[in-house]
C-alpha cells in the first residue's frame, strides 16, 4: 500500500526544503509506503489536492494567489482527507490517520474495480441459455428461483381457484372444459407462470427477468409479428388436413359458446406464453446456469423441458408424448437460434387458439384438451411431427433473412 501525501510548500525557502528532506529521510528509514508529493503553493486549483490521502500544508498560504490551494485544502478537509499546518515534519498521528485514508481509497479502488468487471461480464455476449450464467452466478442460485417462482405460482392458483369453487357446481366441475368458469380459471392459472417465473428469476439470479423472453432484454413484437404471420395459415392448414384425414364430423356447439369464445380469444394467448415462458424460458435458463458450455446446457435443458412438459398435460400415451415432446423440442431450438422465445409462444398460442375455437364452434372442444385420458395416434403423431418440423424451418428461415438468427444451422443468436 502506497500512502500519498501532498506536501504544499515553498520550494525556494530553506526550512520548507529542509521539513520535506527530513520527512523522506524518516520514510527511508521505518515507512517506505509513504510517498510525499512535493507542491508550490500556487500549483494546486481547486480540485489539485484530490487523489492524496492527506495533505501537508508546510504553512497557511495567505497571498491572493493562493485562493486555489486554500480551497483545495477546505474541500479535503470537508471529505474526511487529513490536513496539516506545520512547518516541521508531520508526527506519527498524522501518518496514521494518512495511512486509513490510503486503506479506505484503496477499498474503494477494489470496490470500483470488482463493479467494473461484473459489468463487463454483464454486457458479455451470451446464448439464450445462458443468460442466468453472470458473474454473480452461484450454484444455489436456480433453487432459490426455483422455490420462489413455485411458491408464488401455488399461491396465486389459490387466489384465482378459491372464488372459482363457489360458481362452479362441484369439484368435478372445474375439470370441465365446457364449463366456462372452469375454463377462465385454468387459463388465468396458466397465465400466472408468466408473473412466477419472472419473479424467481429476479429473486434467484438478481439479474433482469426480462432476459426471459429474449436476449435483447425484452418481447420484440416486431419479430412476434412475423412470426405471427407465417405461423397461422401454415398451422390452419396442418388443422383442415386433420380434420380431413380422421373424417371428423360437426357436432352441438357448447351451452355457453359465445361465453367460451371470449374466453378463448382473450385468455388462451396468455396460458401457452405463460406455459412456454415457464418451460422453455425459466426452466431452460435457471438450470442452464448450472452449465458452462451452452451447447452441453442446451441438450440438458431440451431434455428435461420436454420431459417437464409432457408430464405436467397427463398423458402416458407415447403418441401424444411425442406430439407434446416436438412442440417443446422445437421450441428449445428456436429459443437457441432466434434468441428468444417470441417464435415458440406465437407456435403454441396459434395452435392452442385454432384448436379451442375450432373445437367450440364446430363442436367436439372436450377432446381439444390432453388430460391422463388422452390417446394419440402414430398418424397423428407423424402428422404433428411433419408439420412443427416444416414451421420450424419456415420461421428459422425467416429469422435469418430478417437478422434474428445468425447464418449457419446451429449457431445461437447472442446477446
């Protein structure tokens, strides 16, 4: 530690050169960290003593031209800086209270520094999966965010589920899709993982939560736009190709359809962004912090994505696990490439409204959800397969010429 000390004198008096020579003696002897800045008194303004850990001031400067200095050595004194009027050399109470002020500048320089380089490592470029992984990343960190985003998700479920049980008929109710209280208050509990997760994130990793939805730090509705665009007539017509493949029939609209459409239009957006940004955003990003190589990260996280997803609809079926298992899939690798997860909730929202709203006015909207009762086919798993692969391409296509995701196959959007 190098403790510096402005000695403010006249380099043309005697005494003044005599005070310092015996002060840099004595420091040779028993205290080489001090370091004496000789100065006249017109050299220093008004913000020439700043950087010193205490000032020495050889006597009180009294011309006119001195204003500078006899300011300078006010403002330090006002900052908690040591300042000495003596003609002789300065007494050991002086150096130590110098030597505190070069520990606590010292601090303050490590303080600087470490806040320095956690902000270059912020702005450092990162994967989607990596977003949580900064420099304040620390192994516990995805359990915190974790436990506080299931934590806040179960209390909400309560709050919007405990009103629910006093307009429904029974308990059984509230599992009927055609019901529309029931269906309101699942899509609102859905839509909770969205406020859940970005909760725990911030809770967890004290980083922005934002970073969920795309490594820009936010939703960019633009590219949402696109990919809106070219997502609902490819998937409108995957939907006429089934309806037609498995000959099925119009059947006696719901009771309460016009009930229902409402709360279709209005609600289901908000229950498959809620399930993606849960799934592929949380998920995939507070377990890939675990990880220092994204590609390793990526795998890990695409696997209990998948995983997570297919067991939280019910169905054992292996048919509609693979349906299932194909959305989350291909929501990972667009998440990865595009950087974000606007393409994959455009893809579950679009598929999700085609389907309620084709199975409430058409009739048929209890076979519209996946539960433990569900069956698939291998036709209908192939078809589904086929056609979340074609829109994949389509939206990664179109994600490279509009800048989204970088050229090459596999290489991750960043930022």
């Amino acid at each position: 530690m190098t403790v510096r000390i402005a000695a403010v004198g006249d380099p043309g008096h005697l005494e003044d050169q005599q005070s310092l020579a015996r002060a840099r003696a004595l420091s040779r002897q028993g205290a080489p960290d001090l370091e004496w800045s000789p100065l006249t008194v017109g050299e220093p303004g008004a913000q020439g003593l700043e950087g010193y850990d205490a000032v020495w001031l050889m006597a009180w400067p009294q011309a006119p031209e001195a204003e500078g200095v006899r300011r300078a050595a006010w403002q330090a004194h006002a900052t908690g800086t040591p300042v000495l009027v003596s003609p002789t050399e300065p007494p050991a109470g002086f150096v130590g209270q110098a030597r505190e002020r070069a520990a606590y500048r010292i601090r303050g320089e490590h303080r600087a520094a470490e806040a320095a380089r956690i902000e270059a490592g912020e702005r450092e470029p990162r994967t989607y999966v990596s977003q949580m992984r900064g420099p304040r990343h620390r192994g516990w960190r995805p359990l915190v965010a974790l436990a506080v985003a299931a934590g806040v998700w179960v209390l909400g479920a309560f709050v919007v589920f405990l009103p629910t049980l006093f307009l429904v008929d029974s308990e059984e109710e509230m599992a009927n899709p055609v019901n529309p209280w029931a269906s309101v208050s699942l899509n609102l509990v859905l839509a909770l993982l969205i406020p859940a997760t970005l909760l725990g994130l911030w809770v967890g990793f004290r980083r922005s939560p934002w970073r969920v939805l795309s490594v820009t730090g936010r939703l960019r509705w633009g590219w949402l736009g696109w990919c809106l665009l070219v997502v609902t007539p490819l998937w409108a017509a995957y939907l006429v190709i089934t309806w037609f493949v498995f000959d099925q029939e119009v059947l006696d609209r719901p009771e309460h359809w016009v009930a229902l459409l409402v709360i279709t239009l209005l609600t289901t957006p908000l229950q498959a962004a809620g399930e993606e940004i849960a799934f592929r955003g949380g998920l995939v990003q507070g377990v890939g912090a675990w990880f220092r190589t994204p590609v390793v990260a990526l795998v890990v996280t695409t696997v209990l994505s998948t995983a997570f997803f297919a067991a939280a609809h019910g169905s054992a079926d292996v048919w509609v696990v693979i349906e299932l298992g194909s959305l989350a899939v291909a929501g990972c690798w667009l998440a990865w490439r595009t950087g974000g997860l606007e393409a994959v909730i455009v893809l579950h929202v679009v598929n999700n409204v085609l389907i309620m709203v084709t199975g409430i006015l058409l009739g048929g909207l209890e076979e519209s959800y996946v539960d433990g009762s569900t069956q698939g086919s291998p036709v209908s798993a192939g078809m589904n397969v086929v056609a979340t692969v074609i829109v994949t391409a389509v939206l990664l296509r179109l994600a490279r010429r509009r800048g989204i995701a970088p050229a090459g196959w596999n290489t991750p959007a960043t930022g």
